[in-house]
DNA sequence: TCGCAACAGTTTCAATCGCAACAAGAAAGA
DNA sequence: TCTTTCTTGTTGCGATTGAAACTGTTGCGA
C-alpha cells in the first residue's frame, strides 16, 4: 500500500532522462554556450534541411516560446537565416548558414560518441531490448513520429 | 553523417519523460495544489518515516535547494513537522503529520491507476522488457539504489 | 584546545520556463 | 466582399530553477 519511488515508471524515466542530459549538455554548452532549446533547434534544422519555426517546433518536442527564442539566439551568431515564406506571410523560412552547419558538423560526433559510450555499458541484448522498449512506450504515449501515410 | 533527433537517446528520454510527466501531474497539482518537488518529498517521507532534508534528497534526487523550498511548502501546509536532531543540530528530523499522511494515501492510488494505466497500453512482453531495459540503464548510468554493502 | 575544512540547510540572484495576451496574417463562411 | 475564427510567431509576466554565497555546526588534525 506504498509508493516506492523507486519503482514508479515516471521518477525512473525522469531520473534517467536528467541523468544523461548530465552526462550530454557539457558538449554543447562548454564547445559554443548552447543551451538544449538552441541544440536542438540545430539539429531539427540541420534535420530539415529549411523550416518554419512551427516545423522546427514538432521535429523537437518543444515548445513555439522555446523556438522563438532559440531562434533569435541562433540568428544573432549568424548561425541560420529567416527568408520570407512565399506561401504564408506569418512565418519565415528558416535555414542554417555555413557557419551553422559547421557548429553542427562539430558537435554531432561528440555527441554520438557519448550516447555510444553510454550505450556501450549494456550488453548488446540489453541494448536492442531498451530500443525496443522505448519505441514500445513512445507508442503507448502517442510520441511515435507520424508515420508517412501508408502507401 | 547527421543525428536523427528522434532516434537520439537523450532526446528520446528526454521526450518520454515528459509525456508521463504531463499525465501524471494533474493528479497531484489538481487535488492539493502540489509541485512536483513537494510530492516527492512527500512520498520520501512516506517511504522513509522520519528524515533529514539530505535523506530526503538522496530518496528522491532532488537539489537540496528544491528540498528546502519543498519542505517549507509541506510545513505550512502541517503536512509534515520538524524536529530537532538530537545528533546533529544542523539538521533537523522531518516526520509527516496524520494529515500529510492522509494526503499522501489520497494519492497514491490514483498516482498507481494512471501508472497501471499507461502500462496496461503495453505487452506484458514489453511491460518486463521496459523494467528490465529501464534497470540496465540505471545501472550504466550509476542510479541503482546504492545497494546494501555486501555482507 | 584551537583552527580549519567539510557539511546541512537557507537565501539571494540571474537565468529559464511556459502560460496568456497579443499582432499580423490566413482561412472559412455569409 | 465583410466578418469571424483559427493559426503563426513574439512578448510580458509570474513562477521555478540551480549556482553560489552564506550561516551555523560538526569533525579532524595540529
């Protein structure tokens, strides 16, 4: 008739989710002062190659305040550049200049080699089974990215 | 050559993480007006009975400035009570008080159903591969309760 | 005993967050 | 067309956060 925190599905994923974002922010922040909104903002454009900020903001889980404001971070250190967006004059294309996608090019391999050397602590049972898992709950939760229409 | 966010570890915690978050919290936000940080201590002084703010800390992961803040939160609520420590006069012992403690049950069942709930979406395949994947991983990052020493 | 480093917990401060309000434009309907 | 509603993105604001500084206490070594 107790709750061990221990055992409660959301305290663990949180735990492990703030735990590896530990081991994973240094990268990003100590290389160019990013903080997770503007790294992932990099990513999602890189990702998309050009977007709105409304793309950019379902490609990263976050939210339209967040992107705003990564975004005038991104644009003050010339990193991407907004375009008028023909078809609809509320948005604005955005697209990463060179120089962003060398911060990019940068940062990526750092970044896999970490999540690789996390990784590399599990079995490799252990590790398609926790992919597996994931997807499994992303499904449970409705975060499975959307799919491309069946045929 | 490029990082695929979504197939991205800490992005896909990340993510699942805050999906349960968003389901679990209006449980306690909505019935008694709790933070996050004031219903772990609460289920921590739940779990342990009587503590100090650090053991508190260690029970749930939480900065001792969000303990300190948390506990004040619960005291003027008379959800919990402080007394000196006889030990140590830097600390002071935490205990819930009957109300805190009827709180504390008034949550934790619905806490519970909404768990089951969004396990229930899965396998039971799945459901032990999701704890046993989860366990793996703590134990690579370094989470595991710090296990009673060996003999 | 004294001096000092380590520690528990609180407070201050600057940064970050998301809600809500907002402006400008698009879309839908009369 | 005109009006209303919805949508995109920005901004203001109050709330929350953790780093760092601080207070009071403990424990250790000289």
């Amino acid at each position: 008739m107790g709750l061990t925190l221990s055992e409660f599905l959301p305290y663990r994923l949180n735990c492990l989710s703030e735990a590896i974002s530990q081991e994973i922010r240094p990268i990003y922040r100590d290389h160019f002062g990013l903080n997770r909104p503007e790294w992932r903002v990099l990513v999602a454009l890189a990702d998309l190659g050009t977007a709105t900020a409304k793309d950019v903001g379902a490609h990263s889980a976050q939210h339209k305040t967040r992107i705003s404001r990564a975004v005038h971070a991104l644009e003050k250190r010339r990193w991407l550049t907004r375009e008028p967006d023909p078809n609809d004059r509320r948005s604005e294309m955005l697209t990463l200049t060179a120089a962003g996608h060398r911060a990019y090019c940068d940062l990526v391999g750092p970044m896999r080699d970490r999540e690789a050397r996390i990784l590399d602590r599990l079995s490799p049972e252990d590790r398609e089974a926790l992919g597996d898992a994931l997807g499994a709950l992303e499904a449970a939760l409705g975060l499975s990215s959307p799919k491309p229409p069946v045929r």
